[in-house]
C-alpha cells in the first residue's frame, strides 16, 4: 500500500519544471520530484548526523578521507570486474 499523499502547489523556474518533466517518464512530475526532495531530505539528515559526528569527534582528516574514496574505488573496480567474469 503507499503512502497517502496530498496535492500542493510550488513555484520553481521554468527550466527546471521543463527539464524534469522531460525527465519524469512515465511515472509522472510529481514522482519525479518526489524523489528529488525525497532525496534531499536524506541529504540534510546525513549531513546533520555529520555535523552532529564532528561536533563530538573532530572533523575527519582530509588524508583519512582520500584513503576511503581510494578504498571505495577499489572495491567498486573488483566489482565491475568480477561482474564482467560473471557474464
């Protein structure tokens, strides 16, 4: 079952409302930007709990940083290519 949902009106640019429409396929504008706040909801809730993080522990490291995207990167490679040996 989804959610209830309810109709409200908002005012963005045009070319915005242009380029999403264009976009939403068959789902519709307003799933589009559903998810699109959707989305970024789960993006001010992240970056609270970060700021909430740092607050208490210190940013972290910019190097400590670098270190995971490297690590990231990696494991996202052995995907992609134990994905291709796969198929």
């Amino acid at each position: 079952m989804s959610e209830p949902t309810g109709k409200y009106s908002i005012t963005m640019p045009r070319d915005i409302a242009e380029a999403a429409r264009a976009r939403s396929g068959p789902s519709g504008l307003s799933a589009y930007v559903a998810a699109a706040v959707a989305r970024q909801i789960e993006r001010d809730n992240l970056n609270e709990l970060i700021a909430v993080a740092e607050a208490e522990h210190g940013p972290v490291p910019d190097e400590e940083i670098q270190a995971l995207r490297e690590q990231l990167q990696q494991v996202r490679r052995e995907q992609t290519h134990s994905g291709a040996d796969a198929a």
